[in-house]
C-alpha cells in the first residue's frame, strides 16, 4: 500500500508537469489499485473479501471511463453482472453452510492433509479435504496458513506448541517470518472464531494449545 501511494504521487507530479492536457495516470492508478484491493481485501477478509474489494475498485473505474471517454452509461452493465457474482459468492460462504449438517460424532484426525477433525465442546470443525472450517455449523473464511495453524492444534488438542516448532511446521523454509509472524495469525484466527475463541490458548513462555 505504501509503495502503491508513493508511486502514485510520482505518477500525478510526472503526469501534470508534462502533459497536464491529458491525465493518463488515471490508468496506472486503477490497474495497481485493483491488484492492491484484492491482496488487501483477502489479507483482511479471505477470498469474498478480496473479491469484494476487487469489485468496488474495478466498478470505480468502470465508472470513471465511462464519465470521461463515452457519451452514454454503460458502466451500470458490468457493476450489476459483477455484483451478482459477489452476491453469489456472499451466499456460498455463508448461506449454504447454514443447511449443511453438522456431524454429531467426535472425530480427530492428525493433523494431516486427510484429516478432519471436530470438538463438540468448542463447536469448532476443520475440515482438511475440502479446507473448511466452522464455527457452530457455520462456515468462516480463513487464509491458508490460518487453516494450517488451526488444523495443527487441533489435531493435537492440549498439547502446547512453541513460536519455533509452529513456525517450522507451517512456514517451513520461509525464514522471513518471526515469532510475531505467529501471534499474529493467532489473534487473527481467534477474531474469526468469535465466541469460540478461547479454545486456542497461550501458553506462557511456550506458544499455543487447543484446548476442546
């Protein structure tokens, strides 16, 4: 976000000291600003998130194209097909979930890919073939590596995991990533999980458990 801005800035001197009849910025602005929506949208939001972000940034655009360079609106054709589509994704997420039925048995897998895994008492089921979790039968979104912690602790319910055993386990050779890489993704998760957010506990001067 901050190198999209500061080059923007550039853009705009560069674009009004030497052709301020025709403002061609406008261009470079929507395509980064699309690409920016979308990382942003799925780093805060997940998938639907990043979708929705990437939806109101193209449909600006849509809009400022039509207004500068047409002489009839067309842009509201492409901001309605495309919004059914976010509508459609909105209800997978969460509308189809609710009439899914939530198994009643207690399983624990691994931790593994195969695995899934489910605890009556947190309400709480990662499912590691189809990747999804709920929460009380609902589905939620989570990145990749937010399912990856969750299906680690959960398979191992109680025990406690260290900063470096977590970062070893799931960012493997990425050695970018700190301790701080790991408390992050844990408060992130724990606001996903909502009321069931205790069940990922800290463990004093270790890391984290899960505890059912």
């Amino acid at each position: 976000m901050a190198l999209y801005l500061a080059a923007m800035l550039v853009l705009v001197f560069i674009n009004g000291a030497a052709t301020p009849e025709r403002w061609w910025v406008l261009w470079p602005a929507w395509g980064w600003g699309i690409a920016v929506a979308l990382h942003t949208g799925y780093y805060l939001g997940g998938h639907l998130g990043g979708h929705f972000a990437a939806y109101l940034v193209s449909t600006l655009g849509f809009f400022v194209i039509d207004s500068l360079y047409t002489d009839r609106s067309w842009f509201y054709w492409p901001m309605m097909g495309w919004a059914t589509v976010v509508a459609a994704h909105a209800y997978a997420v969460y509308g189809f979930s609710r009439a899914r039925p939530v198994p009643s048995l207690e399983m624990r897998g691994g931790g593994g890919e195969d695995a899934w895994t489910m605890t009556p008492a947190t309400g709480i089921v990662v499912d590691g073939p189809m990747r999804i979790v709920r929460v009380d039968g609902e589905a939620i979104e989570v990145t990749p590596r937010e399912f990856d912690l969750l299906t680690l602790l959960t398979g191992h319910p109680g025990r406690a995991f260290s900063r470096e055993e977590l970062l070893d386990r799931i960012w493997k050779d990425d050695y970018e990533v700190t301790d701080r890489t790991i408390d992050t993704h844990v408060q992130r998760l724990r606001k996903k999980l909502g009321p069931r957010a205790e069940a990922i506990q800290t463990v004093w001067g270790i890391g984290y458990r899960y505890r059912p």
